[in-house]
C-alpha cells in the first residue's frame, strides 16, 4: 500500500502539517506529533493518535513504518530546508 502523504513539515512547537492529493485535490492534516527517537505519535484534532515506528539513518533521512491490520506502510522522508 503506497503511503498516502506527499509532503509533511515539522516544527518546533509539536505541530505538524501533512499535504497529499485526493481526486484532484490537494488535501491538508494538521495537528501535534511526539518523537523519541524510535516512535512517532501523531495526533489530529478528534482523531485516534497513530503511531509510527522509525528510525533515523545515518544520512539523515527518517524511515517510518506503519501498520494496522494486515496493511504495512513505509516512507522515507528526507529533510529540506522549505
């Protein structure tokens, strides 16, 4: 299964905002989010937290991993400086 997110930011407070296309249309999730190094929790607003094992490569990119069910999804997102 293809992860679903295009591009996700992170800040310094927390928070989070996650943008992707859905049918044409540029969607957008904001909430918080918690790492610790092995886990990413995030939260949006009235939702279920999901969480998000990963770990950071030696080049810097983050590997996350989820799963639910019998469905597994990864990404590997790279850090830029927009």
């Amino acid at each position: 299964m293809p992860f679903p997110v295009d591009l996700v930011a992170f800040d310094q407070h927390d928070r989070y905002t996650a943008t992707w296309m859905d049918q044409d249309q540029t969607r957008t999730s904001t909430g918080r989010y918690d790492w610790n190094g092995s886990r990413l929790i995030i939260q949006r607003p009235n939702a279920e937290p999901r969480i998000y094992q990963g770990r950071l490569r030696l080049d810097g990119t983050l590997v996350l991993t989820y799963q639910e069910g019998g469905d597994k999804v990864s990404a590997i997102l790279k850090k830029t400086d927009e």
